[in-house]
C-alpha cells in the first residue's frame, strides 16, 4: 500500500484527494517538511557583539547594604534590648559614628549603599515608649501595667 492509498482509506475523499493532490504539486513528504538549511551568510557572525557584555563576566554595578534592619522601634528588637531608632540606623549606613546601646562608640568601616529600616506596623514604637516612659503611654492603665512589667524585667504575660 502506498501512501495516497492509506490517506484515501482513512479520511473521507473529497479530504483525501484535495490534501494528497496539494502534497503532490507540492513535493512535500513527512521527512522533507522536518528538513531546512541554514545559509552562511544569514547567520554569520557581526563584527560587534548584538550585547556590549558577552565578555563582561563579572558585576559591574555592585551594591552593599542591610536588607532588613529592625530598630528600637519594632517590638521584637527593641523589646530584646535594642536602644537606637531608625535616625541612628540612617546615621550609621550614612557612615556616621554613633554611641551603641551599649554605650561604646560605633561606625562602620565603610558607609552602606542602601539600608532598608524594616520595622514592623504593628506596635510601632511601643518598645521604645516602654524603655523611655513616655507620658502618652503611662496616661493608660495598660501603658503602666507594661511599663511596669518592662522596667521589672518581669517575664509575666503582657
């Protein structure tokens, strides 16, 4: 059987005729449709590289800098014991020097490129309220409550 035979077999004949007909005008067989060439000339390779960087294999804009930086002004930190705010934090990626909380004198080596103050919404501040004892907080009966809890030490439920 050949393949006209099979296609006229298989598919209803008005189909069949017109599809191997075009087949056969054309020449196309399964394998030829696979097959293609590429000229030299098309593809050949441009004197200038289409990127600027093909042979750039290192960074050429590279940035140091903290990524996420908490405060005294997140609760989780500055309920830790973390004393300096976000201005401290800008001073010191800036390359300032200023007094640790733990009262020692502190700059970096070399200023940062970025910093990104990442202080949770949540309680803003509150923590630094506490280690202040700031009077909008004690004016509550809850405020004192936590002041008193965070000047004693205390690891009772807030």
């Amino acid at each position: 059987m050949n393949f006209l035979h099979v296609l006229t077999r298989s598919v209803p004949w008005p189909k069949s005729s017109t599809i191997a007909a075009t087949m056969l005008v054309t020449g196309v067989t399964g394998a030829q449709a696979q097959e293609f060439t590429l000229s030299e000339e098309r593809h050949e390779t441009r004197e200038t590289p289409y990127s600027p960087y093909v042979d750039e294999h290192f960074p050429q804009n590279v940035y140091f800098g903290d990524t996420h930086l908490h405060t005294s002004w997140s609760a989780d930190a500055g309920m830790a014991g973390a004393t300096l705010g976000p201005d401290a934090a800008f001073r010191v990626a800036r390359g300032e020097e200023v007094e640790s909380q733990s009262g020692q004198r502190f700059k970096l080596i070399r200023p940062l490129d970025f910093v990104v103050v990442a202080d949770h919404a949540e309680n803003l501040g509150i923590a630094d309220y506490l280690n202040r004892g700031d009077p909008i907080l004690l004016e509550t009966e809850v405020g004192r409550r936590w002041y008193e809890y965070f000047q004693d030490g205390s690891r009772r439920s807030l």
